[in-house]
C-alpha cells in the first residue's frame, strides 16, 4: 500500500469515501478538512479526489500514454524513450535493456527499480516487486480516483541519472489556472534527499515540505524557461496540475503530471503557505468553459527551443 501500513490501508477501506478521507486528513494535519468551500491546498486536494472525476486525468497521469500526449505538444526530444512495456515482464532472453535502466509501473506513485549494474539484475526481485505491482490497485485507501481508472503496465526506460547513481534534479512546477507559481525541487533522491521551493524567478522561498530544504542554494536550470513555458502549455485548461521535469546536459526531459500531489497529506512548513497555495488554486467555474470540458480540449503548438 506504499507509504500505508496494510492495517491503516484496511481500515480506510472499510470506511466511505467521505470518511476516509476526513480521517486521514485529520491524522495528517491534526484538523478536520473543511471542504464547504475548501480553501487551504490540502483541502482542495481532498476535494478534486472526491468530486472532480475529469476523464482526461486517468490519461494523463498513466506514464506510458501521456507520453504520446506530451510528444505531441512538446516535441519527441522532450519524452525518455521506452525500451519496452507489458503487463507481464518478457522472457529472460528479451530481457536485454542496455543498462543502466528503470524498471517502474505506469499507474502508480513512487513503484521504481533502478537497475544501474549487472549486479542489480536480481530477476528473482525484479519478478516478485513487479508482480506486487501490477495486483495493486494504487490510491484506493486514500480515494485517488484516477488510479484505479488507469490499466496497469511495466515500464523500462533508460537511466538518466549520472554516473554517480543519483537520481537527476526533479523540478516540479505547480501551475494554477494555466500559470507556474512555483517549483518543488527534489534533490539526493535514495541519499540524502532534500526539497527547496523556488519562485518563477528562481528566488528560494521560506517553506518546504516532507523534506528538509536543501541548504545550499541550487544552480538556476539552464533550461529553466523552457520548463516554464511547457509547463503552462500542459497544464492549460486546468485549474490545477503539477508537470515534473529533469535536465539532462542541460536539455530539459518530461518527467510526469500529477492531479493529487501528495494526496492532500503533507504539511507545509510553515502551515500558513497551504492557504497560499489554495488561494492560486481557481475553482473550475473560474475556467472557460471551452478550457474545462473534455471534449474541447485542444493541443496547443510545440514549445519552440531556446
């Protein structure tokens, strides 16, 4: 159940949706959620989980088929390829991905393998967590809605972290009614991992997290304004959406979009910053109406270079 022990994931199971939430919510920021209207980010997190069952989240939050979408409104050179996808992990002797690669699956949060060295080709491992994986249904204790809509697969990609065996820098851009407000940048993922907040200006803010803030202040991305813009251009015509993204040599890389970030369980530190975030977050009637329905969606044209 991830981050769930199997005992609290049962008894969020045994409970209504409604009740589930508001338990879990209370036991993570020691308040009940007022949801009449919501107003603190938490809040509105828990609310879109109830109640705003857009067809086109499942989609797009599925990592292997928002690559297509995202290549279409990017740019191919944006997307990491996929060596391989399935819903069973192929025959040993088609197992022959050039390391190092990532093993991870497509309809969950946090389900990776990295597989840097032949040493980390335990197949015995790979096969039982894989498994696991696909018999899972993600999100279903905490109401994740859109989880349970995507068909689960394995994916493999290719390892863009560097030599050292690091992750890469995870740059999370929180977009409200089509604009980036602000970036969540993970650093030492599996090390020491560490978690700061910059504006668009790239200007650190006082306030963080699950993790602590990195101490030091980190490098401006070279890429930065070109995550900016095709962060907006995917998160266009929501009221919300975070868009992940790397930079590798300097070349920026899609990572995935996220509807439920954190499930509306992490505290942020200072407190008062979750009603700064709720107040960017519009509600859907502030949209267009031609922004907000499924059916009049439109891509917008690929992020020029540079």
């Amino acid at each position: 159940m991830g981050l769930l022990s199997d005992a609290y994931a049962r008894i969020l199971l045994a409970l209504s949706d409604r009740q589930a939430v508001t338990l879990d919510f209370l036991l993570c920021h020691r308040r009940l959620p007022d949801l009449g209207p919501p107003r603190t980010f938490n809040e509105k997190v828990l609310y879109r989980k109830l109640f705003e069952h857009d067809p086109r989240f499942p989609k797009l939050a599925d990592k292997v088929l928002v690559k297509d979408h995202v290549a279409a409104m990017l740019g191919d050179d944006w997307i990491i390829p996929t060596l391989w996808t399935g819903k069973v992990l192929p025959e040993l002797e088609a197992r022959n991905w050039p390391l190092p690669y990532v093993v991870k699956a497509n309809h969950g949060c946090g389900w990776n393998l990295f597989v840097r060295t032949a040493r980390d080709q335990d197949w015995d491992r790979i096969e039982r967590v894989t498994s696991r994986w696909m018999n899972q249904v993600h999100g279903k204790p905490l109401r994740e809605w859109l989880y349970l809509e995507i068909e689960p697969r394995i994916l493999v990609e290719p390892y863009v972290g560097g030599q050292s065996g690091v992750p890469p820098i995870d740059y999370k851009f929180f977009v409200f009614g089509g604009k980036a407000h602000y970036i969540q940048v993970d650093t030492g993922r599996g090390v020491r991992h560490r978690q700061s907040f910059y504006d668009t200006n790239w200007v650190r803010q006082p306030f963080h997290r699950r993790y602590s803030p990195n101490p030091d202040l980190l490098p401006r991305p070279q890429s930065l304004d070109r995550m900016l813009r095709a962060a907006e251009r995917l998160a266009a015509g929501f009221s919300f959406l975070r868009a992940d993204f790397y930079e590798i040599n300097g070349q920026p890389r899609f990572g995935e979009l996220t509807f439920y970030p954190g499930a509306g369980r992490l505290r942020f530190m200072p407190r008062s910053f979750d009603r700064t975030f709720g107040d960017l977050w519009p509600t859907e009637g502030s949209l267009s109406s031609s922004a907000t329905r499924a059916s009049d969606f439109t891509i917008p044209p690929p992020v020029p270079p540079g």
